[in-house]
C-alpha cells in the first residue's frame, strides 16, 4: 500500500473517532438538559421513588399518595393499629422545597444515579391536624394502660437437685414509652411511611435487668457454688447428709449482688442438729447389776454440740462449696453413738444401797461400798449421769471449816467426786443418812486406789436411787413376768419335767437377788 493510501485512511479514522465522541457528548448533554428539570436516577424523597420526574410529576403523585394515605402502626403480640390520612386531615405541602432540591441536584453526575441511590428527606412536604391525630391515638388499644404488660427482669430460678439455680430470662412486657411513640409517629407522618414497627423504633419500656447481665452471672455462679456444697455429718453409723436442697433456701442477694448466707439459718440447722443428737442432760436407760431398769435423770453426761463453733465451721465450708464428711465440733463427748451414749465403761453408784460397780468394757473391775453425802445435812451426793472431769493424786480437800487430805481424787460434778476416806473404818449401810460426806463418794483406800488406776477422763457416772426394797420389787415384777411367759410357753409346747425345772429357777432366782453377777465387795 502506497503513502497517500495510508495518510487517507489514518485522517478517516481521526474523523470517525472524533465524530463518536461529538455524538457521546451531544447525547450525555441531552441527557443533562433532561435532569436538569428532572430527579435523577435513583431519587426517593421520604421514601417515594422520584426518578427521572418533574416537580410538578412530584407534587402529582405526592397529592394521590396523601389521598390514599394510611399507616399501619405494628405493636407486640402481633397486634396493629391503623390511622388514616383523612382522619388526621393529612394534605400536601408545596411550599417551593421540592424545587429547592431539584436546583441543588448536580445534573453533570447523572450517570452516578445509575449504581448509586439518592435519598432525600423533608419534613414540609405533607401537614396533618395535631388535635386530630391525639385523638386517633388515643383510640388505639395498644395504649390502653389497663391492658399493658410491664416487662419483667430477669431473675434467678428456684434450686432444683439436677440444674441447681439457672437464669430466668427476662420478659418483654406491653408497655409503651408515650412519648417516644409520639415522636416517632409523626415523624413517620410527615416522610408518609406506611408502616412503623414499636419494636424496631425502641417504644417499648425494657425490664432493667436482663439474662446477659455480667452481674447476675456472677451471682447466679456463686449461688450455684454455695449450694453446691455437701456436708455429711458422721453420728456413729448413722448419717445426716446436708446438700442444695437445704443451703439453697438459706442464700440470697444483697444490693451490689453478692451472695448473702444467712447465719441464722446455719445457727438453726446447727441448732436442730444438737436437738436431735445431743445426749447430754436427757434421761439415760441403765440396765443396773441387779437386773433392774432405771432411769437416770439430771447430771450432763453426753454428747452436746458446740452450736457456736459448728456454726462457723459450716458456714465456712459452704462458702467455700466444700464436699466434706464431718464430725460437729462438741464441747461435751460421750463414748458411744450406738445404744446408751456411755457405752460399756461407766462407774454405776447407787445412793439407795450405798453401792457401786465400775465396768470397763463390759467387765466388771471394781464392787464397793461407800459412803456419799450426808443426808441429815441436805449435802446429799446429787443423782444424774456425770462424765470424770480428770483425776489426781495426793490432793487436800478444802471446805468450809474442813481440811482433808486424800490419795486419789476424782472429781465428776463440780466439787462432788470420788475419793479415799482412811479416816472412815466401815463403809456402806445407812451411815450416810447422819455421817456422810460433804457431797463426795468416801471410798476405800484400796477401792479408791483401783478405780483410780483404770478409770479414765470422761468416764460416765451413772448415779441413781434405789433402795433395797425397790430393788426386791422390782425383781420381784420381772420373776413373775418371766414365770408368766414360761407358763404360757409350756401350754403351747408342753415338756415332760418342764414344771419342775421352772420351779427350780425361780427358787434359785429369789434365794439370790443379784444372780449372774459377781459376789459382793469383791474388788480387782
């Protein structure tokens, strides 16, 4: 191809170009003469789609919109309420605002309107009766007050054994906030909004504690701590287990929302523990060596809680959610939980028959006359069940005008114990009636010397009343008794010789009151 040929074509491709871009631009100018007087693409004013119309296309289908006009007010519960334009006397205004934001559109950015939306929000574009719409809504049923929910809080649940205390989320109540409801009604009015959701425009009143609240959290983590403590008290083989289900109903909150245990309520458990397990100062059975049942009442030996320490001790370990089996803390100890609190090692002194035997592990160590507090005098030796306090060599006795000096000294009841008396040459009988002791049980040198050397600290005293002739009857009632239930036995099952053999034991049975025990004034 030549020159001439190749500048040609080179000068109709400048023309071409040049013609296409004179064509784009007529045409991107046309179309800006055009939204010059028209809304851009992607224009809403209050929500209402104004693209590509004239002020007065505007106007137009704003009046036909306020004609039809009505918005539907959505409330909890699914419940709605309408108003409609005609009732609030909602008319358009034209007051030149329209124009306004036609002139301050940049017409040159048409193309922008393509991908981009412009929103644009009046206030003056409709006017409504104020009166008109207070009495609308005054109408409404959501705003009934009587028929408003409030909101609840979240609060905690009651204890149960398998989720312990859990959060209650909190509820959403009816309440409308009046004022705030108002505000955003007549706003949507005034853009003619055909909908307004309560909820979404934050009018309803919200409960002032909810689930996510750090702080109920954390209470509800403590609470659950509290609760989840498991105390087992040991009473012999018995147990008493303390768990949730009890420590849940002593727990509370206090204003910050800390846990709050009340002690009074630890003091009570305390307390109904000590009711039904202490021993101490309660009547006590006692199975005599002359084979007759007694009660034993007064004195304070047995098991006593220390209720004041027990207190502390377990309020400590709840707060701590411990898992712990225990003991209580007592300030009284008694030898046995199983049967009589005082076990098989007691000294058992009768003031009737000025008598006493001392058992150690359910044999008899000591048999002894004595001689116990002078009753002419009123110093009677006091009848309950005693524990030994401790016991002493070598102690002198003081009283008033008196001065006595012993080798082995027991005490058990205060100033009331057992003790030697080398000054006394006969023991037992009715000498305490007129020249018995100060309150203290005289002994033997020899008995007082070995009791002391077997005895122990704690040792129960068991110290009653029973004359020889109550004695007498009352083994008397339980022969007769036997007798009875060996007759009957022998009707039911006769035997030959069983009669006599009967006879035989109830003979033998009343020549020996204390038969099955150790011969009198023996001493080991």
């Amino acid at each position: 191809m030549d020159t001439a040929k190749k500048v040609k074509i080179k000068s109709l491709g400048v023309w071409f170009l040049m013609g296409s871009l004179l064509v784009i631009f007529l045409i991107y100018f046309g179309i800006t003469v055009f939204y010059s007087c028209h809304f851009l693409p992607g224009t809403t004013i209050n929500g209402v789609d104004v693209s590509g119309k004239d002020v007065e296309e505007v106007e137009r289908q704003i009046a036909q919109e306020v004609s039809s006009y009505e918005i539907k007010i959505q409330a909890r519960e699914g419940r709605t309420e309408i108003i409609k334009g005609k009732d609030i006397v909602l008319q358009p205004i034209f007051d030149g605002t329209i124009q306004r934001e036609l002139r301050d559109q940049n017409c040159f950015a048409w193309p922008t309107g393509m991908v981009r939306d412009s929103k644009i929000e009046m206030e003056t574009m409709v006017y409504y009766d104020k009166q008109a719409l207070k009495h609308e809504v005054k109408k409404m049923d959501i705003l009934d007050k009587s028929k408003m929910k409030k909101p609840q809080n979240a609060t905690i649940s009651e204890y149960t054994k398998e989720d312990g205390f859990k959060i209650i989320p909190e509820k959403d109540g009816t309440t409308v906030k009046v004022e705030k409801f108002m505000d955003v009604l007549r706003r949507a009015i005034l853009k003619l909004q055909d909908t307004v959701s309560l909820e979404e425009e934050g009018c309803y009143t919200k409960a002032k504690r909810t689930g996510s609240s750090k702080k109920l959290k954390k209470l509800v983590k403590a609470m659950n701590k509290y609760a989840g403590a498991s105390i087992t008290y040991q009473f012999g083989d018995q147990e008493v287990v303390l768990d949730g289900e009890t420590i849940s109903q002593w727990l509370s909150a206090d204003e910050e929302g800390n846990v709050q245990l009340s002690l009074e309520e630890v003091a009570a458990y305390v307390g109904k523990l000590a009711e039904t397990w202490d021993t101490a100062g309660k009547p006590k059975k006692l199975q005599t060596s002359y084979q007759v049942e007694v009660t034993v009442n007064g004195g304070d030996y047995g098991w006593r809680i220390d209720q004041e320490k027990e207190t502390e001790v377990l309020a400590q370990l709840i707060n701590e959610g411990a898992a712990a089996a225990r003991e209580p803390e007592y300030s009284k100890l008694a030898n046995s939980r199983a049967g009589n609190d005082y076990g098989n090692t007691y000294v058992e002194v009768n003031l009737g028959v000025q008598h006493l035997f001392y058992y150690k592990n359910g044999e008899l160590v000591l048999e002894t006359d004595f001689v116990s507090g002078n009753a002419a005098k009123n110093w009677n030796t006091p009848e309950g069940a005693f524990g030994l306090y401790y016991k002493e060599r070598n102690r002198t006795l003081r009283g008033q005008g008196y001065a006595s000096p012993v080798s082995f000294w027991m005490p058990f009841n205060g100033g009331v114990g057992f003790h030697d008396a080398t000054w006394r040459s006969s023991f037992g009988g009715s000498r305490y009636k007129n020249n018995g002791s100060h309150g203290c049980v005289n002994l033997p040198y020899s008995a007082a010397k070995t009791l002391y050397n077997n005895i122990e600290a704690g040792c129960a005293i068991l110290v009653y009343d029973m004359p020889e002739a109550e004695i007498a009857a009352a083994q008397a009632k339980i022969q007769a008794e036997n007798s009875q239930k060996d007759s009957d036995i022998q009707e039911e099952n006769p035997q030959p010789g069983t009669g006599v053999q009967a006879e035989a034991r109830i003979e033998a049975q009343t020549t020996n009151p204390a038969v099955g025990q150790p011969p009198a004034a023996e001493v080991r």
